[in-house]
C-alpha cells in the first residue's frame, strides 16, 4: 500500500534568508561580488610571497620617468647682467666622482669618423676655440649619448630636434650658424683632438655627470629644477637630481647608428660621403668642399729615400732634455709619452703644452724607447703661416689614415730641422 506523506509529516523545512538570495543569486551584483573577493585573495597571496621572498643583494635601484627634457629656448626674461647675479646666487654642488671612461660601441670606422666629427662640431661651435670649454661641452655629449633620456648616438645627441626651427637641444646646429661660420683648419683640428681623446676614454671632471648647460648671461626655466655643478668660463653645468643623475642610470655604451649629417659636410668628410678621413682625428680637416685635406707643414714623401739615424741628423745635435726649448713666442718641447696611452691624446697634451705660442713644435719619445729610436710622435704649429700638423710613429702606434705616419729618413730630418 502507498503511503502518503503529508508536508505536515516532513518535519520543519529551513528557508534562506532573503538577503543571502538576493546577494548570491541576482545575477551580475553576484558575479561582481565574487570578482572582488577573488581579486582581495589573489592581492593577499601574493603580499604573503613577497614577504617570504628573500632580500636581493646589494642597493636596490627604482627608475622613474625622467623629465621633460629642457627647451633651450625658454628663458626668462632677464638683462644679462640680472641673470649673472641670478646664476651666481644658486648654490655650485661639486660631483663627486667623475663620469666613466666613454666608450663608443661599435668598431665600424665610418660610424667612429662621423661620431668625432658630429663631438668636435658640438665642441668648436658650442664653446669656440677653447680646449678646456670644448672638453667641457664634450663630457655633456657623451654623458647624454649613454643616458635612456637621450638618443643612443653621438651625433643623435648633438643634432636631437635640429630638423625644427625652435627646440633644438643643441641651438647651433638649429639657428643657421653652420651655414654662416666654419672653424679654420687649425681651431677644427683642436677640437677633433679633443673629440678624440674623449672618445678614447678621456674624462673631464669637472663637470661630473652633467647632462645640461647653458652661458652665464641667461637664466633658462628648466635651471631651477637642476643641481649645479660647475662652471667653466661662460657655461654653467648641471645634472637630474636623484636617480636620474646617477651613474647607476648610464648605459655599458653609445651603440646607437652614427647618422650622417648633411650639415656637417663643408667640414667633414666622413659626412661629406669620404670617409678616409683621420681616423684619430686629430690633424685632418676637410676644405669647404668636402674632400679630406690633411693639415701638413712640410712634403711627407722621402724624396731622394737615404734612411738617417733619427732626430740627430737634424742638426748634429741632441733633443733638449724634457721640458721646452725657445723663448716668447716660439719653442720646441720634449715630452715622454705612455706607448699604451690612447695615441690621440698625444696631440691633445701637444695642444696644452703649446698653450698661446704663435710657433711650437713637440717632440713626443715613447717611454722604455731604444736609445737613438726616432721620436713617436711629432707635432708642429705656425700661426703665423697658418701650418699645422701632427703625425705619429705608425710602427709603434697604428693608425687607420696612412697620411697621419711620421716619415722616414730624410723627410722626418727636414721636419725636425725646421725646428730646432
């Protein structure tokens, strides 16, 4: 027989409560919910992990955004002699340590050729023929050719917004003085040997880890954001304060592309489409059209071949000791070099040892060289004439132009005897 169950015999039946079914059952309010809770476990978790995670080794280092980078253009309006005095009111933060040796990243010779030219550009054109500024303005280049903020190239940094009117980070290569000014050969041939040295590896203290700059008679808008570093003739130097001021924050190297640039053609034959042009840098030039053009005081050929006994046949005489021959205007110094140095920065100490003479020639000996051994490196200038060039002892000291070699025999005796 079917027995028939009452609801009354089932016992008493437990309802939900309203609220939970209106939470749990109202369709996208109950998956939000559940969204939410799920996001809170997962945050949890992984703030559970972290703390369990051990310490990394060493600082840890957090990168920002960096800021705008200045307009060269915005200044305030200030009289020269008003931004002086403003200038000098802001406090100078010396660096404490200097930037580290540059290095350029890529063994492609054009790349290197079109890199020196596109620095010794910025330095002739941005500080004039004054090697401590040049070598000042140089360090801010290759400070920025290595920084994230900046272009990964020597000559992306110099001419960075060239192709605007306004805004160009560099205001040279922007307000039309390439086309109205070229450096002489002499002041062209400094600042390449600055260049040079630079990117062997020479390193200018002073201005630390600057990445900025402007003249002294102007107040720019970005200065106050800045810390101060330095001043070197009419430039005040600065870099980003925290992190972004930093040498954590610099690449290994430049690697970026060397460009070349149509500007620089006049006096550049690496960018004129010639690319035999100094590899060193430092005594090579290009004539306003473009073809390379060495700087040569007297013929390198060995006209009638007969090999002499180094600088004695010169004169009969020895070198002068160490130091320097001359008086006034003219002089003739000895100078021992490191054979393992960067051989650009032979020509870059010829240049400070020469300092305002109007006639000087340097005669570099290669340290541990075999007694009578013909010198390594030879450097001379007239002002007065114009005549300026340097050459060095290729056997001991490669280089990549062949017309930068010390002669032999009777041709190197001709030059030193012109300089005795």
């Amino acid at each position: 027989m079917a027995t028939r169950l009452d609801a009354s015999d089932a016992g008493p039946v437990l309802a939900p409560k309203p609220e939970l079914t209106s939470a749990w059952a109202a369709g996208p309010r109950a998956l939000a919910l559940r969204s939410v809770l799920a996001l809170l476990f997962l945050a949890a978790f992984g703030a559970g992990l972290t703390l369990l995670a051990p310490r990394p080794a060493g600082p840890a280092v957090r990168f920002a955004l960096p800021p705008p980078l200045p307009d060269p253009a915005a200044l305030l309006p200030y009289l020269p002699e008003t931004a002086r005095s403003a200038n000098a009111a802001m406090p100078i933060s010396p660096p404490t340590a200097p930037a580290p040796p540059f290095r350029l990243g890529s063994a492609d010779a054009g790349m290197q050729a079109r890199a020196l030219d596109c620095l010794a550009a910025a330095a002739w054109y941005e500080a004039g023929d004054d090697p401590p500024g040049e070598r000042a303005v140089v360090q801010v280049v290759l400070n920025r050719a290595r920084h994230p903020a900046f272009p990964a190239s020597v000559c992306g940094v110099v001419f960075q917004g060239s192709e605007r009117a306004t805004g160009c980070q560099f205001s040279f290569t922007c307000d039309g003085s390439m086309q109205a000014r070229h450096p002489g050969a002499a002041a062209w041939a400094r600042s390449r040997a600055v260049a040079a040295a630079a990117l062997g590896g020479a390193v200018d203290p002073r201005v630390g880890l600057a990445t900025h700059y402007h003249a002294d008679y102007v107040v720019p808008v970005w200065r106050s954001g800045l810390v101060k570093l330095a001043q070197v003739g009419l430039h005040l130097f600065y870099r980003w304060p925290g992190t972004w001021g930093s040498p954590a924050v610099l690449r290994g190297a430049a690697g970026g592309e060397e460009p070349r640039i149509v500007l620089l053609a006049a006096i550049s034959a690496a960018h004129g489409g010639d690319v035999a042009a100094s590899g060193d840098g430092t005594a090579g030039t290009a004539t306003p059209g473009g073809a390379a053009a060495p700087l040569a005081y007297l013929p390198l050929d060995d006209a009638d071949g007969t090999a002499q006994a180094g600088p004695r046949a010169a004169t009969g005489k020895p070198l002068p000791a160490q130091g320097s021959a001359g008086e006034g205007n003219s002089a003739r110094i000895v100078l021992v070099f490191d054979p393992a140095a960067f051989p650009g920065s032979y020509a870059l100490r010829a240049l400070s040892a020469c300092a305002e003479r109007e006639r000087c020639a340097v005669v570099g000996e290669l340290r541990d060289a075999a007694p009578g051994q013909s010198p390594g490196f030879v450097y001379v200038r007239d002002r007065r004439t114009g005549a300026e060039g340097a050459w060095w002892d290729c056997a001991a000291l490669p280089r990549a132009n062949p017309s930068r070699c010390l002669p032999k025999g009777s041709a190197l005796a001709r030059l030193l005897a012109d300089w005795r």
